[in-house]
C-alpha cells in the first residue's frame, strides 16, 4: 500500500481487507485489527473515516463466517480452590515445586500474565525483560496495609518502562506470601 494511502485509512481500504479476512480468522480477532487501528489514528490525531455502522456490518458479518476452529468454548475461571487443588499435587519441601506454586499464587493474585513471570528456561533468564530478585519489595498500599510489590521490567503492555504488580497476604492454603517465603 502506498504511503500516502496509509494514514488516514481509506474506508474501502479497511473494509475490503477486513472483507477478505472474513472466514479465515475469528470475528475478535478482526474487531482487534480495527480497533488497533483506530487506536493509532486517534493517538496520531488523524482522521478515521470508517463509518461506524458500515464497520459494525463488515464484522458481523465476519463474526458468523468465522472459521469453527477459532471458537472455543469457554472455560471455568481459576479460583483459589483451583490453586487449592494444585497445591495438593505438588510437594512443596521440592524446591521446583515450592517456586511452581509460589509463581502460581503471585501470578494469580497480582492479576498478572504468567510469561512475564517465568522463563523458558534458565538460560532465557534476562534481568532486563524478567524480575530479578531485588526488583521485589515491601510496602503499604493507599489504605496503609501490607503489600508485596514487584517490579516487571518489561511486560507486554510496557516493554520499556515495565510496570509494577501488587499482591496483599491471603488467608488459607493459597496465600502467596506463604508460598513466597516457602520458595525462598
């Protein structure tokens, strides 16, 4: 596509491509496609040009002739009886098993995507993208209670600056702060 037919989008442009994807990818995915660019026009101030019914017909339409294999069906959530449960299974004298289940339990209850929380392996280790030791610390939240605070030095959202995960001490057999203390 040529430049100058890039930005802004012209409406044929992007209903035409989202048109030709229709039946290859779920209709999610496309509405994501559209509203990523979207989000761009706007953060740029630039003009979008999509009428928004002429959008909403195009994915629609996309979402009923989407492939059966992009629809799955959805799951139960995980709860702390799920957690629960995991514990049950692991032996957490086990160093692998203790830092299993405390990665489990901070990822849980910081509300945290778990890549940005482990390696594939030890040698993918890198103090910049993962968190190092030191990058954990005590503090208080806005109510003046305890928390444990972890700075990811790049996520998903945030590859450069990172950003920061909150988790408080838990009652019962899925406190993280157990399960952390445990593992160290």
């Amino acid at each position: 596509i040529e430049e100058d037919k890039r930005c802004p989008i012209a409406r044929n442009l992007l209903l035409d491509f989202l048109c030709s994807c229709a039946g290859s990818y779920s209709g999610s995915a496309l509405a994501n496609y559209a509203a990523g660019l979207r989000a761009w026009h706007l953060l740029h101030g630039r003009e979008w040009l999509i009428p928004p019914k002429e959008l909403k017909a195009v994915l629609d339409g996309a979402t009923a002739s989407a492939p059966a294999s992009s629809k799955q069906p959805k799951r139960l959530p995980f709860t702390p009886n799920s957690l629960a449960a995991i514990r049950d299974q692991l032996d957490l004298n086990s160093p692998l098993d203790a830092a299993i289940f405390a990665c489990l339990t901070t990822t849980f209850y910081a509300v945290a995507r778990l890549g940005e929380l482990t390696v594939k392996a030890i040698r993918d280790y890198d103090p910049k993208k993962h968190v190092p030791r030191n990058g954990l610390s005590i503090t208080t939240d806005r109510q003046g209670l305890v928390v444990t605070k972890f700075h990811l030095p790049s996520t998903k959202v945030s590859p450069i600056e990172g950003e920061t995960i909150y988790w408080a001490a838990q009652e019962g057999p899925t406190d993280p702060k157990a399960a952390l203390d445990n593992h160290f």
